[in-house]
C-alpha cells in the first residue's frame, strides 16, 4: 500500500484469497475511509480499522469502506450477517 494520487491509501497489490480480496478489494483501489474515519496513510488506515472492529466486536454492525476506484467511489459493507455489499456512491 502507498499513499493514493488523489488522497486515502492506495491499494498496490491484492493477492488471491487473501483479505482483501476476500472483502472486494482490487489493485489500484484508493481506500479514502473507514467508518467515517478519513484514511490519508497506512497508519490512519490501520487506527481507523482497530477503531471499527473494537467498537464493533458483538460482530452485528456493518464496516463501511470507502474506496476510489476508475473514477467513482464505492461504499463496501462487510456485513457479519449479510456479506460483502457494494454500491457506487459518487464521484471523487
């Protein structure tokens, strides 16, 4: 991961099966934020996703991730109950 060319973190490299590819996650995606929290380094990144995990730790609430991807923005929600959602939500 590196710092994005328009902010967030910008995703280098997703491995097959792996985490992030596992919650929709493709190569170049810019993750902007995590719940709310703006994502601007891999360590923001880190702290916001510790942060959305902790206080979600019954494993009933959604994690939504905003990422830039081709030009939109996308909201991924990893839902516990539901799986992975996502939707186009905007241009950057």
């Amino acid at each position: 991961m590196t710092p994005g060319p328009n902010g967030g973190v910008n995703v280098t490299k997703v491995v097959a099966g792996g985490v992030y590819d596992q919650v929709g996650l493709q190569d170049g995606d810019d993750i902007r934020s995590v719940d709310s929290k703006a994502v601007n380094s891999f360590s923001d990144l880190l702290n916001a996703s510790h942060l959305s995990v902790g206080e979600k730790q019954d494993g009933t609430k959604p994690i939504q991730v905003i990422v830039a991807r081709g030009g939109n923005l996308y909201e991924l929600r990893l839902d516990p109950k539901h799986g992975i959602e996502m939707k186009m939500v905007g241009v950057p």
